[in-house]
C-alpha cells in the first residue's frame, strides 16, 4: 500500500481537516504529522489543546493509520524517515509564510520520485480565523492565568513588553510582524508601577494607592486575553501582600513580581544615589512563603527581584539572596541591573546556572539594552521584560504635537505625529452584537 503523510497542527479540528484527511486515505495509508506544542508555540501561540489530546482525537478519524510528532514546521526529518509516495497538503500554502515550506517539501520528495498532491484549499475557514474569533470574544481568569507557565514550558524566551491602559494592552494583544517566514510577538505584558504612576501624573513612590492600581489592571484585562504580569513593588507588609496574591489571581494575572527592598519606595534605577533599603534575607523569604500558602492555584507564579546589583552588594550577595527565595517558594527570580552593559547580569548567570535547585530567571534590559533576546536565552534567561518603553516612546511625540499646535496656531503640522484618525477608529473595531 502506498504511504501518504498529512502535516498538521490541528489546533482547532474543523472540516478542512476531514477534507484533507479524505483525499489523503483513498491514496494509501496515511500518517499524520501533527506539530508538537512547542512547534505550534514558536510560530503560533500556546495550542488550545496539548499534543497529547489533539493525537487522539486525529487517531480516531477514519482513514488515519498513525500519528506522529512534528517537531517544527519543517517537514524534512519526518520525509526522510518515512520517504512517503504522496504528501497531501491544501492550496492555502502556495502563497505566503508557508511558501518556503511547500518548496523544500516539494524538493525533499524529489529524493525518492514522491508526489505532492494539493486538493483546493476549503474556502470560508481558518483555524487561525477561528482561534482569533474566540479571542475577541475574550477569555476567562483561569484560561489566562495558566497560560504563562505554559509559555514559559514551551517557548526558548517568553517576550512582555509593558502596559499602562486598555488602549496599550491591545497594541501587545494585536501586534504581529513577519520575520524569516514566522510570526514574532509579544507572548504577554507587564503592568508597571513606574508606568502606570506616570500615566495619572503622578511620581513612582507608591502613591497610587492598591485600589487604583487594581482599576488599571482591570481595565487591561478587559480587553486582552493574554497573560499578564503585574508590578508588585516590594508587596507591602506580609498581611497586606496574602490578600494582594488573593485578588490578582481572582482576577486571573499570572505572576506577581516583588523586589526585595523596605521603606520608601524610590526607583531601582536611582541606585545608590538616593537611599534605598534591601530587606534581610528571612523578612523576604516569609513574604514569599506566606503568599504561595495563601495563593488558590498552582498556576500564579510569584517571582522574587533581587536589587543587590542595584545596590552595589555584589553577585555572591545575589546568589545568596536566590537560593533562599527559591527555597521559600519563588516561582521566578528576576535579577536586576542598571549598568549600561550586561556583563554583570551574565555573570551571575553562570554562577546561577550551577544551582541544583533552578526556577526561571527574568531579564529587565532595560539600561543594558544592546543585549539580544537570542544572548538572553543563551544565558539561561527565560522571560524578558520590556518595562517601561511604550510610556516613553509615546512622551516624546505627545510633546512635538502639543508644540506644534501652540507654534503654529492649528493641527494640521501637527498631523505628522499622529496616527490617522481612521486607523484609530479601526484599531479597535466595535461589535454591535456585544453592545
């Protein structure tokens, strides 16, 4: 009997499958090679369903003999292995990313006189269409808390970029740019302290008050529905902190980061140049202890900043710092810097890397930006977070309308700094059936 082999993701099974599936089976016998979550995840995003549940359901449609994993969307390890007499695959990838894809295919079969054969493709229906359609629809608190320990199991380096606003969180949640035949995004967001003060106009000294803080938040979560991650500070008092963790994982945020300092607050950034306080080691520990014993979920993470780079107290003080929050339950340990190079962040990489006891690290290059998210990953890192950047991009260009208005005594010099009135009445579209 002839061999036929069907790439898959299957994410969301609908009849363009079945389709594909009946041309495949009346050629031979048919292997499905249906990518692995961490495939799907590299280009795509965390799969509805894990591999293991998308293989049965596939198994069980008439006409497949097998299932197999495909590790990436590259089908030439499989091909090699199975050297099929038929790939079956749509019209839909003659164009477009997956272009590349149908060439080396096509090129691979060449190998053994294989055929491709491309039934039309099922006009009307997308997975990704679909999956998109069911996120503007929203999530729910525990769909999205859960999905940032998923990402940070699947993808080399989970990637937040921060949020002040609903408007800010859809850039994150609509953003997508094509690189090297693949989608590159933003994997979730960062609710800043720093940013979020700003925004109302006020300092980053803990002024704004927890209720606020929870409005903002709120608002973000509204109207996303990826994982979130917000600024705790130093979480307050351990009492106040117990029913923090409370409330944002009712809300349905995935992790909580807190830095290691007591009193006022002042920005890290600042360093040594104003006073800043590092908490002892056992005070900090028990914050962290207590909040996992209160937390409902094994899915909210909370994840501990060590300041002592910050504060001139060295990387054995760091280290030191690392194991003992690890210890108290430390789901993430964000290691700070604000050194304009990244050197001393990699070095306690490598001292990092040789603790039995590991959680993922967090990287905020926000002074040492020169360093790419691939050097991140090489390091051992596995979420960066980019702080505070939409805040300060938008400053700037906010000020040179603002000017330009008052020099020349009207809007129209000013246009040049402004998205078109229509791109922004289309960036969020209005669906009159959930008015």
């Amino acid at each position: 009997m002839k061999k036929v082999y069907v790439g898959m993701s299957t994410d969301v099974i609908h009849h363009g499958h079945i389709n594909i599936i009946e041309v495949a089976r009346k050629l031979g016998e048919v292997t499905v090679g249906m990518l692995t979550d961490r495939a799907i995840a590299s280009f795509k995003r965390v799969p509805l369903l894990s591999y293991d549940e998308r293989k049965r359901i596939i198994e069980n449609i008439k006409g497949v003999k097998k299932v197999i994993p495909q590790g990436s969307l590259d089908y030439t390890p499989n091909l090699k292995k199975l050297k099929p007499h038929y790939v079956v695959h749509g019209t839909d990838w003659r164009t477009g990313v997956q272009k590349e894809i149908r060439k080396n295919v096509v090129d691979v079969l060449k190998e053994w006189n294989g055929k491709l054969i491309e039934p039309d493709y099922t006009e009307g229906v997308s997975a990704t269409q679909l999956i998109s359609n069911m996120l503007e629809i929203g999530t729910t608190p525990d769909l999205r808390r859960r999905k940032l320990r998923k990402l940070i199991e699947l993808k080399p380096i989970v990637r937040l970029l921060e949020v002040h606003n609903g408007l800010t969180g859809r850039i994150v949640e609509k953003l997508k740019i094509m690189e090297n035949h693949t989608v590159r995004e933003f994997d979730g967001m960062w609710e800043s302290s720093l940013t979020d003060s700003m925004s109302k106009g006020k300092p980053d000294i803990e002024l704004i008050d927890v209720t606020s803080r929870l409005t903002t938040i709120d608002q973000i979560l509204e109207v996303t529905t990826k994982p979130l991650v917000v600024d705790g500070d130093s979480g307050g008092l351990t009492e106040h902190f117990v029913y923090n963790v409370k409330t944002l994982e009712r809300l349905g945020v995935s992790a909580v980061i807190i830095e290691d300092k007591i009193g006022p607050k002042r920005n890290s950034l600042f360093g040594t140049d104003v006073e800043q306080t590092q908490d002892i080691i056992e005070n900090f520990s028990n914050k962290i202890s207590m909040g996992k014993k209160t937390q409902v979920t094994d899915d909210f993470m909370i994840i501990a900043r060590i300041e002592s780079l910050i504060l001139k107290k060295g990387i054995d003080d760091a280290l030191k710092r690392a194991k003992a929050y690890i210890a108290a339950g430390a789901d993430g340990i964000m290691i700070h810097s604000k050194e304009k190079t990244p050197q001393e962040i990699l070095d306690f990489c490598k001292k990092y890397s040789k603790f039995k006891s590991k959680v993922p690290l967090v990287a905020v290059p926000t002074t040492y930006n020169s360093i790419t998210e691939e050097q991140l990953t090489e390091s051992g890192f596995k979420i960066v977070i980019y702080a505070n950047h939409l805040l300060r991009s938008a400053y700037p260009n906010m000020i040179k309308t603002a000017e330009s208005i008052l020099k020349e005594h009207r809007a129209y010099q000013a246009d040049k700094y402004c998205m078109p009135i229509d791109e922004i009445l289309n960036m969020i579209p209005v669906n009159n059936e959930n008015l």
